[in-house]
C-alpha cells in the first residue's frame, strides 16, 4: 500500500465522523483509514501515514476520566515527533494545541453557529461564516501563527506541517442536526435558536462542503506549511 497516500481520521462518537473531509480525500483517490477511538481502535503508528485528522468530540481535552485520550494524546505527540502532518478540528484542534504547548479552558459560554471568522491567511482559512460549535477554547501554540478568530476564540493556528481549526469543515447538514438534537442545553446557553441554526445549514450546504473541499486540498498539498504537494504529487 503507498503510505503517501494514506489519510487516517480519528473519530470519537458515531455522530462526528468525518463529513466532508471524508468525501474530499476519497474524491482525490487517497486511501482513508477510520479509527473510532471511543469503540477500541488502535491505528498503526502514524509515519504509515501522509496525514492524520483528529476530529471533534462532545467530550473536553480537560477531563482525564476519558479513557482514550492519554492514548490519542501519546499518537499526536508521535506524529509531531516524526513528521506526519496534522489537521485538529475543533477537539482536535485543542488536543493538537495542548500537544503543541498550549493551554485549553472553559469558555464562558458555548459558541455555536454560522459565525464570521476574521482570517489574517484567506489563501488557506476562508474568511466565515463558518460552523463553530465548541464549549473548550484554548491559547494559540507558543511557536505556532493564529490563522483566523473569532471575538470569543482562536479558530485557526499553524505549525510547521499542523493546523488546527476550532471550527467544523467536516459537519454535514445530517451532522448538525444531530447535534442539535442531541445538546439543546448547550444552544439554550449559547442564545442560538434551533430553528434557525437548521435552516441556515441547510441553506449554506454547498457553500460549506465547496470550502471544507478548499481546505482539504490545501492541507493535503502542503500549503499549510509553505511546501509543494506531497499526498496529490503524481
């Protein structure tokens, strides 16, 4: 198997999978491995991969009675180590961040929405509206860039071949009506109506699956860090 085209996704609950990041990676031909990690599964070593996902989670990188994180936690830290890139999205992004040196805490209040998002790096982060549903936020790496925020969070950072975005390019119409279903509290606290936040995802569909696409192309050629593509190279 040609391990330069390998992308592994690391997913945590049955309603966060990979979306469109997916879908994007299996439209370019690469080869894409799944591990569940909350269901036991144990991926290989990440320098058998071109690329590691680490996606969202309705768990915080602040609560060690997760079983699995000491575990995804001890896999990013190797894939720092040896080189294979990363992308953090939303959790991911937090634990790639703490990986990385930097702080997580609790915000105030959730963030949850289509919200704008101010980009110093459009060429790599679109400016918003974006999807941002997070109730953690963290600082940005010490020697990593801030990409992008919002007034509440940093959204986007990068370092070296690793970006981290807090806000969600994989969520798919299906996926956020599952979460809003799921984590009505967390909209009630957030002031974001249901309704609302249903139909303006359905209406941005195309939109946020051609910008998620965007994204994952530039990742996976290397632009996050300056280089030329190396996974799409032929």
């Amino acid at each position: 198997m040609d391990e330069d085209r390998r992308v592994l996704l690391l997913q945590h609950q049955d309603d966060g999978g990979p979306g469109y990041l997916g879908d994007r990676a299996r439209e370019l031909g690469l080869t894409v491995e799944v591990a569940d990690l909350a269901r036991g599964a144990q991926p290989q070593h990440p320098d058998r991969f071109a690329l590691v996902v680490s996606l969202g989670s309705d768990e915080s990188v602040l609560d060690p009675a997760i079983p699995w994180l000491g575990d995804e936690r001890a896999f990013l830290e190797e894939a720092v180590a040896v080189g294979t890139p990363v992308l953090g999205v939303c959790f991911g992004a937090q634990l790639l961040a703490t990986v990385l040196g930097a702080r997580v805490r609790p915000l105030d209040r959730p963030e949850i929405g289509w919200l704008p998002v101010a980009t110093v790096a459009p060429a790599l982060v679109e400016r918003g509206p974006w999807l941002v549903w997070h109730l953690d936020t963290f600082e940005c790496p010490p020697d990593a860039e801030q990409l992008a925020s919002t007034p509440d969070a940093v959204q986007a950072y990068r370092q070296g071949p690793h970006l981290g975005v807090q806000f969600h390019p994989e969520a798919t119409p299906s996926n956020v009506e599952a979460w809003a279903a799921k984590y009505g509290q967390a909209l009630t606290r957030a002031g974001t109506e249901r309704s609302a936040l249903l139909a303006e995802t359905e209406r941005r569909h195309a939109e946020s699956r051609s910008k998620a696409y965007a994204l994952f192309d530039k990742v996976v050629n290397g632009v996050s860090s300056g280089a030329t593509g190396t996974i799409l190279a032929s």
